[in-house]
C-alpha cells in the first residue's frame, strides 16, 4: 500500500474536521469550481486618477457585494475605492479617495465541463465571468462634499448640474447624525435587485444607509428610514477618531454589511458588520443587529443573532435570503490572502425567521448590559450550513491563499440538478497583495438543505430563488417604452 504524502493527510484531516463541525448533512455542500475577473480597468468611461495616483476606473474590490440579476448576469458591488496606497496628506481621509460609487454587470458561464484549479486540483465546473458594463451612483440633488485643508476639493469633477456623483472619501458629510442621505460618503457594501429588475438595493457602512438606484441609469430613487440606533451622532473623517467620539451607534467601517431581499421582493434584511457600540462594539459585542424592512412602506422591525462561534465574537460579511423564513450569512475572520495571515474561521450560517415574523417594531431593542446578549423574539436562532475553509483547504489551497475578506454572496440558476452559490471576495484593489476578483462556486441540494435543523427542530427548507426578470426580457421592455414615449412625443408635436 502506498503511503500518504503529507499535502494527502492534511486533506483528509480537513475532511475530517469539517464533518466533525458541520455534520454528515453539511458535508454534502461542494466547492466545484472558481472563477477570476482580472483586467485592469472597468466599463465606467472615467478618466484621470484619483488622488494617490490610481486610475478613476480601476476594477477592484468587486466582490464587496454579488447578486443575481437574471439568467447568467451578476451585479458585482466594489466598496468605497482604493484606501490601501498612501498620498501626500492623505492619512488626514484614512488615504480615502474621491473614487464614484459604482457596479459592475458581469455575466457568468458556469458549465458542468471540468477545471482545473490554480492548485492542481481538478474540479467539477469551468467558471468564466466576463465584464459588460460599469454603473456609476449619483442623486439628483446635491451633496456634501469634504473640503479638508491640505487635500483638493472631494467634489467630482464629472458632477453636472442636477448628477451629483456618491464617493467613497471619508470627509464627504455635513455636521450632524450620520444617517444625512445628504452626505456624499458612500461605502457600499451590498446590493440586491428589485423584483421587477428595474432597481437596485444598495447597503452601506457611512450611514450606514439603504438606498435604491435605478438599474440603468443609477440614480439615487429613494431613501429608507433606518433605526435611529444605527447611527452616531459625531462624524470624522477618520476612523480612530469617529470610534472614539461616539457612545452608541455602529463601529466606524462596520455598518450594515449585509442585505437581502426576499423571494417576493418585498422585504429586505440588512445586517450590520460587527455588534453596536451600545451592545458592547466590535470587541465586546455577542450579536449582530438585523433591521427588516418593508419595501412598500418603508416600516422597519429590528432583529439580533448571536455573532459567536465557539466562544468567539466574529464580523459578518453578508447576508441573503434561502427562502421566505431563513436567511443565511457569512460570519469571517479578517485573516488570509491579503492580510499576510492564516484564514481559519470563514463559515456560511443560516437564520431562522419564524421568530421574527411576529415580533414587536425597534420599541425597546437594547442588549443585556452584562450577558452583551438579545433574549426573546429578538434574538434569532442560527445553524452550521458550511465551512468554506475548510473545502478549500480540501481543493488545495493553502490558508494563505484563502482570501481575507470574503464578502459577496448570491445563489444562481441551478447547474445539472444542483443550486448554485457564489461567494467573492473584496481584494482591496490590490490584487498583487488580496488577489484577483474571484468567485468562488458551491453547489447543493434542497435535501442538504432541509437535514440542517434550527434549536426549535424548524429545517432550513427547499431554496427559493428570487423571481428576478431575464435580462433580455428587461431590456426589451425599456426599448418598448422608449419606442412608446416617441410615438407620444411625436403625437403631441
């Protein structure tokens, strides 16, 4: 008998480990493919850099945020820019800079043809995404823009009257709550499409905010309410300083980092990153605030899930619905490819609704001062789906390699019998340091699904993908409107 090498053992213990902690039900999700979108530049048609010398278009951080947009298109959400690189004064920002929010529409071809990963190990799909266009984020009205002395002007020189672009620069906000839609800042974080594919849904971690975009043309449409407990009262341009100046309301960088939308379309769910800093911040903290909101109304109700795996406080980095009663989302560490470290806890858990389907509105929400923990209808129940570490361990990769910051999910059309999840990653816009823009494949059943149990014996349930129109389809409908609104115009001349 032969031997076993030690890249073999190592496999099998990771194996090992992974049904040990996830069960043989959750042993049954598959890592079967990755793909990578490398090039230099987006669609966006900008010009010019930015103030530490980066091009206004640099593709980056694109997996800060990935949805399904119909048949093989995917919105991909990068953050508020390049902040990795240094400039002349730029530590006064957080070396933040004047880069316009955007997304980027990527279609992806997933096959059951197989490939071979950057590891050698084979796997079951070939994935290539490719680049269709980049949509820049403005409002109709104007904006605050920061004016830091030392540093140019925060206001876009692409701003025309009545297009006033959002940026990712950390002094774009007037004095005052940070929930001002007002403010110019935007960190985005997550985007979800409306059911009838005409908007987007957009989270931030500023605010943190929850606006909708028009899909095509990207323009600011509307504002939801948010919890007045989300946000902090004394706004600065620097992180540190912003932590330091605040008694209550979300950790600076660590808004709400998560949303999701429901199968119907008519509610979202954002999550915010770490834990308040009434409910003992991003150290201290035990859960993680979940705000539902009824998109027809605007009406919100507030939630909290335990943000502990094994005795340990973890930041989430997204979330998106199963079906009408569970929500899944992505507690990480900050380690792996692009921090210099190991990755050792990146998980995917799902979330039980059935609690808060009738629980009481925001009245009330607070932590227990001493346990740091929700008790009740406001705490959600939560259970292992699976442990991406691990099978990417398992494929070949190695725990410096795995990156960081994995922060995008979205399921997609289903592959020869198997649903589809893709989970990207937010390099930072260093590739050379984070790696490139990779989407990683999982693949599973509704019986996977449903062997997976919450405390109060509720099963996760069958996959409900969200009824998002072809893109063809939708395209077609916005020609035959154009082609109405002529006619009208040349009627009424």
């Amino acid at each position: 008998m032969a031997v076993p090498t030690p890249t073999q053992i190592a496999r099998l213990v990771s194996l090992a480990v992974l049904a040990c902690a996830a069960g043989s039900a959750q042993a049954a999700f598959e890592f079967v493919g990755m793909g990578s979108l490398d090039a230099a530049t987006d669609l966006s048609g900008l010009t010019g850099t930015l103030e530490n010398g980066n091009a206004a278009n640099i593709l980056g951080g694109m997996g800060s945020g990935f949805a399904w947009a119909g048949g093989n298109a995917y919105l991909a959400l990068p953050d508020r820019g390049p902040n990795a690189s240094s400039y002349t004064n730029g530590a006064l920002v957080d070396n933040t800079t004047s880069y316009i929010a955007r997304f980027n529409t990527v279609t992806m071809a997933v096959n059951s043809a197989p490939s071979t990963l950057p590891t050698g190990t084979s796997v079951p799909y070939t994935v290539t995404p490719t680049l269709q266009s980049t949509t820049l984020l403005w409002s109709s009205t104007p904006l605050n823009y920061g004016s830091t002395a030392g540093l140019a002007s925060g206001v876009p020189t692409q701003n025309t009257a009545g297009k006033y672009y959002f940026t990712g620069r950390s002094d774009g906000f007037a004095a005052g709550s940070s929930s001002n839609p007002n403010n110019a800042r935007l960190d985005p974080e997550s985007i979800r499409v409306s059911a009838d594919g005409k908007s987007v849904f957009i989270s931030d971690e500023y605010g943190p905010y929850v606006y909708q975009f028009n899909r095509q043309t990207g323009e600011r449409t509307r504002t939801f309410s948010l919890p007045s407990d989300l946000a902090i009262a004394n706004q600065n341009a620097l992180g540190a300083t912003e932590i330091s100046g605040n008694a209550s309301g979300r950790v600076t960088n660590k808004g709400m980092e998560g949303l999701a939308i429901s199968p119907d379309g008519r509610t979202l769910y954002g999550i915010m990153q770490s834990a308040l800093i009434q409910d003992g911040g991003d150290k201290n903290g035990k859960t993680n605030r979940i705000v539902q909101i009824d998109i027809a109304s605007g009406a919100v109700k507030e939630f909290a899930v335990s943000n502990l795996i094994g005795g340990t406080s973890y930041n989430n980095s997204e979330l998106i619905a199963i079906n009408d009663h569970t929500l899944a989302f992505l507690p990480r560490d900050g380690k792996g490819l692009g921090d210099g470290t190991s990755a050792a806890v990146k998980q995917v858990w799902a979330i039980d609704l059935s609690k808060a389907t009738d629980a009481n509105d925001v009245t009330g929400l607070s932590a227990d001062g001493t346990t740091r923990l929700f008790t009740g209808k406001q705490l959600l129940d939560k259970a292992m789906m699976f442990d991406i570490v691990a099978m990417l361990k398992n494929a070949g990769f190695s725990v410096t390699d795995i990156p960081s910051k994995l922060e995008g999910i979205a399921f997609g059309p289903d592959v020869d019998g198997y649903h589809v999840m893709y989970v990207t990653n937010d390099n930072d816009f260093v590739p050379g340091t984070a790696g490139g823009n990779r989407q990683y494949v999982f693949r599973f059943k509704d019986s996977d699904l449903n062997s997976i149990t919450f405390s109060n014996g509720q099963s996760i349930g069958a996959l409900q993908m969200q009824a998002v129109p072809e893109p063809a389809t939708f395209a077609l409908g916005l020609s035959a409107l154009a082609v109405i609104g002529g006619m009208a115009r040349r009627r009424r001349a």
